[in-house]
C-alpha cells in the first residue's frame, strides 16, 4: 500500500530505511552486497556500504555484515572461497565506501595503514546550523562517560585541555582526562541552505563516533537525523528549525524517522600504487539534498 500523499510516502521511506535490511534472509543480503560491489583485485573488494546495516552483530540485531562474508566471498569467486576479512568499520547509520579484504594478510596490512593514518578518508553530512569559522579543523580530545538521566546511557564526548577562566576570561591549560583519546577532524562547508549545511569533513584519527561529537559538540552542528548526538542528557528525537521541517515536508513529532545524514564518500588506499574510491550519496540523502535546497557539489 503506496500513500498517494507525497509527504506520507516520504515519511515511509524513511522509516522504512532501518528495517528493510534487517529482515532479509542473510543470502540476500549477501546479494545486495555484492550488487553494491564498486571495486575487487586480488587483495580486496570494496563496497558501497547500505544505510541501517551494522557492521558487528549484537543485542537485537539479526542481520550485519561481519556474518555474510563467507557468503558474499563464494559469491564474489568460487564455492572454495576463503571469508573476506574486514579492515576498518563504519556505524550502523553511515553509508558509503567499505573497505573487505580476501585474505588475513591483506586485512592486516590495511588495518596498519587505517592505524598509521595513511588512508584518506573524506565523509559528506548534512548538519543543522552553519559552521563558524565555515571551514576549519577540530581538535578535541574524545573520552566515553555514562549520562546520567532517568536512563542511563553512555555516549562518546568532548574531553577538552583548555577552558575559558571565568574570572577573566582567559584561556587556561586544564588537567588531562586520562582516558580520552586524541582527536582530530578537517571540515569545510560546500553548501548551505534551510537552517542546514552540507559538509566534507576529513577525520585525521579514528576515534569512536569521532565526527558525530565534533559536529555536535564542538561546532554545535549536529548531523541532521543523529538523534543520540544532539542532546546530552536525554534520549529523544533531534529538534528541527521551523524552515528544516518546512522544507522537508515533516512536523517535528515525525522527526524521529529522520535517518542520519553521514556518508563515507571517498578513500583514498596506499595500496602499491593510490587506490582512489568514490560513492554517491544514497537516494534519501540526495532527496533530502534537493528539498532542502542544498546544492551538491560537482566532482
């Protein structure tokens, strides 16, 4: 049953998004990967990863992608093919280019380059807000704390060595959190439009929801559609600007079938010679770029 309103097939699809993937029998889902195959060698297969797919399994999850390596390798080579190996993660709601290796080896060795920072990576989002400066580099260390609220939770935050004295305003060297790990996030604007910005965004480390908590917290630009990084202490759908929810056709108690705007859009692998990959943004993400107006860059 399609509704005919276009505004209800809009909030179907998108709510939508999460479940289709975790439905599906694990050898068709190993299909779906393999028609997202963008790019295979001998050492490796890339693909374009689907929106709402874990990479690990866990509590309530049925399907991920760690449990259909086996099945998507014999559907990829042979029946004799060895699992694909994974080499770096992306989370469940990010989409775009994913690294799979035939061999443990091959693995290994791209874990290192992830690790030694030799992989270019460059994610698009679409924020709420605009970033001021409109370009610049976030470097905040990043540390795990439970919230405490009337559910406790456990989110990444930012762990800064600097605050602003209140006496008189200066700038002082604070203690280090021991825990918190070093962070470092480039991010220029490419367009702008409806209360939201399009970014690309270039993380030097690989800290846990690194980009989510720089744009949130330390730009004060959430991702549009990350509900768990736009408040601190609670757990509730993201609150849209009256404009964003105008443009995109969706009243505010909707707001939580709003998926997040991450996408994983080119990596660039070391691997003898500079391996260059690209994926498109997935078709939510260009229709919300339409509604609201945001003009996607030309490559």
């Amino acid at each position: 049953q399609i509704p005919k309103d276009p505004k209800q097939r809009w909030l179907r699809e998108l709510a939508a998004l999460s479940q289709q993937l975790q439905q599906v029998h694990p050898n068709v889902l190993a299909k779906i990967l393999k028609q997202r195959t963008v790019y295979q060698s001998e050492e490796i297969v890339v693909i374009d990863k689907p929106y709402g797919l874990p990479v690990h399994g866990g509590p309530g999850i049925k399907n991920c992608i760690a449990d259909v390596l086996p099945i998507l390798a014999k559907m990829l080579e042979n029946m004799k093919a060895e699992p694909l190996h994974l080499c770096h993660r992306l989370d469940k709601e990010t989409t775009g280019v994913m690294v799979l290796a035939r061999s443990k080896e091959a693995a290994e060795k791209i874990r290192l380059l992830f690790k030694t920072r030799q992989v270019e990576k460059i994610y698009w989002a679409i924020v709420l807000g605009d970033p001021d400066p409109v370009e610049g580099v976030v470097e905040i260390p990043i540390v795990e704390k439970e919230v405490q609220s009337n559910q406790s939770h456990y989110k990444m935050t930012l762990a800064p060595n600097y605050r602003l004295c209140p006496e008189d305003g200066k700038v002082m060297k604070i203690r280090k959190n021991r825990n918190a790990e070093r962070a470092v996030t480039r991010y220029r604007r490419l367009a702008g439009a409806s209360a939201c910005s399009l970014l690309e965004l270039q993380p030097i480390t690989g800290v846990k929801h690194q980009i989510r908590v720089h744009l949130a917290y330390g730009l004060g630009c959430p991702i549009l559609g990350d509900h768990k990084y736009s408040h601190w202490s609670k757990l509730a759908p993201q609150k849209l600007p009256e404009l964003t929810l105008r443009r995109l056709k969706l009243e505010q108690s909707k707001a939580r079938h709003l998926p997040m705007h991450l996408h994983a859009h080119r990596l660039c692998l070391p691997l003898g010679q500079p391996l260059d990959f690209v994926c498109k943004p997935p078709l939510f993400f260009q229709k919300t770029l339409r509604k609201l107006e945001l003009d996607i860059p030309k490559d």
